[in-house]
C-alpha cells in the first residue's frame, strides 16, 4: 500500500473515532444543561440533543471526507506525519468551534429562559427626595 493512501486511512480512522467521542462526549453530559436550557422540559431536550449529535455527525464527518484531498501528499513517514498533525489539528479546532458555538447559543437561550421566569421586580419601599 503506498504511503498517500495509508495518509488518508490514518486520517479518516483518527478524525471520524475523534468524532464520535466528542459527539458521544457532549451527548452524554450535555443533557443536563439542555434541560436547565428548556425550563426543565426533558422530552424538549433529549430531542434537541439527538438532534444536535447527528447534525454534529452530519457536519464534521462531511468535513473531514471532504478535506481527504487536500494539502500535500506525503512523500515519507515523515512527511505523512506531518500531514496528519495537520490535517487532525484542523479537525480539532473545528470540533472545539462548534462546540463553543453550540454552548454559546444555549447559554444565551438559558438566560433567556432565567430573566422571563424571573419573578417580577419588588415595588420600591422609599422614595428619594429630588432635588
């Protein structure tokens, strides 16, 4: 087998194993503040979660079958691993950026959530003199 191939094996293996650690990772402790996210809804959130591990799914193996052909090809051991460094590395950052945008978008629907189930403001005891 000649060493591009083997670069691309490696890579697909490496990637898409990440993936689904990370996908089972986030699905497996997500829940709780996807829960917290939806007023406590649990069927709303189990749902949400599924749906957001196979878009998870959907969007990083795509990328990563898609990014098989670029960069340059290995014409050593020591230049596959190189390439493999990088080309992982890419995967990880886009990993880490969705998650960070998918934690990011459901704070923001959890403080949503928080300030209208808020009770509403105490009426003021004193009045301050105006001057």
């Amino acid at each position: 087998m000649n060493i591009t191939v083997t670069h691309h094996i490696l890579y697909l293996i490496i990637s898409v194993i990440t993936t689904i650690w990370v996908a089972s990772t986030l699905h497996k402790h997500g829940r709780i503040f996807l829960v917290d996210a939806f007023h406590g809804n649990e069927k709303l959130a189990d749902s949400v979660n599924h749906l957001l591990v196979v878009g998870f799914y959907l969007v990083n193996v795509g990328f990563v079958v898609y990014a098989v052909k670029y960069g340059d090809k290995p014409t050593d051991v020591a230049s596959m691993l190189e390439g493999l460094g990088t080309k992982i590395g890419i995967v990880l950052l886009t990993l880490g950026v969705m998650h960070f945008l998918n934690v990011y978008v459901f704070n923001r629907m959890r403080k949503d959530a928080m300030l209208h189930a808020a009770p509403p403001p105490v009426p003021p005891t004193t009045h301050l003199p105006v001057r």
